[in-house]
C-alpha cells in the first residue's frame, strides 16, 4: 500500500521535520545498549552534518527525530571540507537539491545501521520499514506537539510508567547541563526557560499519553 504524500513531505531549505520508521513485523530495532549508541553514532555521522537535532526518541522497534535542516550554505561548506564526497553531495554542490540529500543520507544511515546489526547478530535482509516518514512541522503548535509527542513516545506505549523514566530520549540532555549537539538553547528560548519546558510536558503529557490513534493520526491531527 503506497503511503500518503503527506508523510513524504520534501526537504527543504531550514525546514523542519518530524522523522520516523519502525520496524518490519515489530521485529526489535535494538537489542543492547551498545545497538542504542552506534544508532546515535551513525545519526552524528550521516544526519548532523546537514541537520540540526531538537528531539529524538528510541524506541523498541521505532525511532523519531525532529530535525531541522541546515541552511545550503552551511551544507555546502562541509561537504567541500570532505576528501570524498559521496555522489549526492556532489550533485548537491551543482544542483542545491537538499531533498535528493537529505533521502540519500538518511538511507546510507539506515543502510549502514542494519550492516550491523545483521553481522552482530546473523540476521538478512531490511530491518526498517522501506519507506521513512517525514511530515513537515510548519505551525507554532506543531512544533511543540511534535515535540512533546516524541519525548512522550515510550510513556504512550506504556514502556515506562512516567517518560522521564525512558533512558533513550533527547529529554534528558535538554534538562541537564551537560554538553550535546541538540539545538537545546533554542528548545529553551521557545519554551521561555528549563523550568517551563518541563512544566509544559508534564501538563500535556496526559493528552499524548491518552491519545488512542497511531503516529499518522497524531501528524494528521497536528
């Protein structure tokens, strides 16, 4: 079944998006905490260099970003930095196509994930759902929602009793002081201080948390 035009959203110059995949047949995405950090290491890899990072969210079997996408620019000044610039970053420099781009590195990111994972544990074929979603965050509102809604993923699976429980979630980072590469002055300039983004969430986390519908009806919604 082909999915709607409106989880495909394109890439565009310093758009932000909310990104998604889950699993085929609920198959787990992770099995340690090790197959937890070299996700986030390949993400660093393959996504930062073009994205700036707002939130993320590992899941069991499913992951989210919200991501907002580099000015061209930015883009353009890494990859001539780079000895061997694959060939979407070459046509990127002559042609300035941050849709191309972006779908070629996110699928070297996915791609380089399950190499991994199916030597490390002796497993073929795709891990991911074929198609990645990305739904295109151009409203205030949305913005928050979608945030909230990622940090509060694992609470509305009931994986954990209270999300701040979740180990694996950008939350944490945004309320400590330690170093990160999110985009978390901005989160906090957008929610006013530390102390309201955490007053926020835990408000309108009985919202997502009662929400019965699935990711696409809360994309839809929002």
């Amino acid at each position: 079944m082909p999915v709607n035009e409106k989880y495909l959203a394109p890439f565009e110059n310093e758009g932000i998006y909310h990104v998604y995949n889950r699993t085929n047949n609920k198959e787990l995405l992770f099995r340690s905490d090790a197959n937890y950090l070299h996700f986030l290491k390949l993400y660093a890899k393959y996504i930062s260099p073009f994205a700036g990072t707002y939130a993320w969210n590992l899941l069991p079997n499913h992951f989210h970003f919200l991501i907002k996408i580099k000015k061209e620019e930015e883009i353009a000044r890494h990859i001539n930095t780079l000895s061997k610039p694959t060939i979407s970053e070459q046509f990127f420099l002559i042609d300035k196509n941050i849709d191309v781009l972006m779908e070629m590195e996110f699928k070297r990111f996915f791609t380089s994930y399950v190499m991994a994972v199916n030597i490390m544990f002796a497993r073929t074929g795709n891990l991911f759902s074929r198609t990645f979603k990305r739904v295109k965050i151009d409203k205030d509102i949305q913005f928050t929602q979608a945030l909230i809604y990622i940090h509060a993923n694992a609470q509305k699976y009931k994986l954990v009793k209270y999300f701040e429980e979740h180990k694996w979630t950008s939350y944490h980072s945004i309320v400590s002081e330690k170093h990160t590469i999110l985009l978390r002055d901005e989160i906090i300039d957008w929610f006013g201080s530390k102390e309201e983004f955490i007053k926020t969430h835990r408000e309108l986390i009985e919202y997502y948390y009662g929400f019965s519908g699935s990711i696409e009806d809360a994309d839809a919604d929002e």
